[in-house]
C-alpha cells in the first residue's frame, strides 16, 4: 500500500491517479472529507499531516509514504521526528518528501527552513528515502488566469528573466516512479522543465493557445511587492522576488533528472497551458 498525503493538491491528486492507474493500492491523506474525483478504488483517510498520531492508523501497513507539506506546515508544527517514528513504527519501508530546490541553490532561506527539518528527518529515518526538490512550477500562471480572463492581459515583474518551470504532471510522474521502483534510495532529485522561459514568453504561449492576443505588462518590485504581500507572508516575498529577478545560475540549469527517472523528457510549459486552457478562456 502506498499512502500519499496533500492527496487534493494539483501533485497529489495526480499522483494518487497515476498509481492506482498503475494497480497499486493508495490511501489518499487529506483533512477533509474525500474529495471528489478520487478513483474509485483508493482508499480516503482523514488525517491532519500536522498531527503525528493521526497518521499511525493511516500508516498502518504501507510499504510507501509520500510527504507532501502544505500551507501553514511549511512555517511551523510539531518535530518532523515525531512523524518519522510514526512511520517507522508502522514498518513503512519507503519515504519519498517534496521538498524544494531552493534547499540546495540558498540553504540558508528563512522561508524553507521547515523544509529543511524535515529533509533532514526522513535523511535519519532509514535508508529507502527519496528527496524530490523541484524548481518553479507552471502552474504559478494560474495567478494570471483572472487577469488573462478578463483584461487579455498578464502582469508580472522581472518579464524577460527565464527559469525552467516545471510541470506538476512531471513531478507527480517522478514521484510515482520512486514510490514503486527500486534504485531511487538515498537520492536527492532537481526537477525542472525542459527549457527557461520567461514570463513574457509564457504570456505569448498563452496567448498561442487561447488564438488571441494577450498583452504582457511588466510590474515593477515594489508592485509585485504590494500584490504578493495580499497573500504570502512578508518573510517570504523578498526571497521569492529575488529567484524570480536576479536567479542564480543553479535555478536557470535544466535538469536531467526528470528525464532520467521517467525516461522521457519534461514536458514544456505549453503542454501544461494545452490541459489548462479552461483557466484563461
């Protein structure tokens, strides 16, 4: 049994998709009620990631555990520890963690500190574990779609610095990898889309695909300052505005992991914005 928490999540819910697509039984973890969409063979447990004890029932006979956090985990909580000892007290054999590549490009951000915690937890549970560390996500256009809706029009800072975001398709494809194959234990994975691409260029894919056209407005820091500030927590806006504006030459690289594990390459940005199209339209 494989048990796969933040289940409701745009990861997850694929995730949980593509194993029991694959026959393997998956308990899908989320703090509510079961969602719809699920397969109708995964099995629905209500457990709080935050709460250790709530997940020794759900844990009970796992062979894998994939840790996604999510929302106010990332900040605080009780000792990742206490989840490993849960975990290992279940006999779960195999642990596979989201984390984020910011944990290797800048170590000592405050905003993944949490993240960090818990890399090094599931580092000192045992010996089958799998770190998945991707970059920037495609999905983050979604924060367009209102705007592209409405206006034909996306805002956003630093227009023409690329990064290669990352479809959350592809991770949730590496993730069910590690979660069934041997010969992923003790690694860490970077997992990046196949090319950079700036917020500009995104704004013309979008536009390609929608047929029309999409203008593009570049907002200054302190604009996007204001907007983020509506929902991130201060702390973490100037870390997150300084990847976006001035990325180091780590968080451009394109990686070949997603490649090596799936045996296929990432998929490009356009293909997330093809499944998407609903969103802007």
């Amino acid at each position: 049994m494989i048990v796969v928490t933040g289940s409701t999540g745009n990861i997850g819910r694929t995730l949980v998709q593509l194993l029991a697509g694959a026959g393997e039984e998956v308990t899908a973890v989320s703090r509510s009620p079961r969602s719809e969409g699920l397969p109708a063979a995964v099995r629905h447990a209500r457990a709080d990631l935050g709460n250790a004890a709530s997940l020794r029932p759900v844990l009970e006979g796992a062979d894998a555990f994939f840790l996604l956090l999510g929302g106010e985990l990332n900040s605080h909580g009780e000792s990742p520890n206490a989840l490993m000892d849960v975990a290992k007290e279940a006999g779960v054999g195999r642990i596979v963690l989201l984390s984020s590549q910011l944990n290797s490009t800048r170590p000592q951000a405050l905003s993944h500190a949490r993240l960090r915690e818990f890399e090094a937890a599931v580092h000192a549970s045992g010996p089958d574990f799998t770190v998945l560390r991707p970059g920037g996500f495609a999905s983050n256009a979604f924060a367009w779609a209102e705007s592209v809706r409405a206006k034909r029009t996306v805002f956003a800072p630093f227009g023409d610095v690329a990064l290669p975001v990352i479809d959350p398709a592809d991770i949730a494809g590496v993730a069910a990898a590690v979660l069934r194959e041997d010969g992923h234990a003790g690694r860490t994975y970077e997992l990046t889309g196949p090319e950079a691409i700036s917020p500009r260029r995104q704004a013309a894919v979008i536009s390609q695909a929608l047929g029309e056209e999409v203008a593009f407005v570049e907002l200054t820091r302190e604009d996007a300052h204001a907007h983020l500030a509506q929902f991130m927590p201060e702390e973490v806006i100037d870390g997150t505005l300084d990847v976006l504006g001035a990325p180091l030459p780590a968080e451009q690289r394109i990686s070949p992991d997603v490649e090596a594990v799936l045996r296929r390459p990432a998929g490009p940005f356009g293909d997330w914005v093809a499944r998407n199209l609903p969103a802007f339209r």
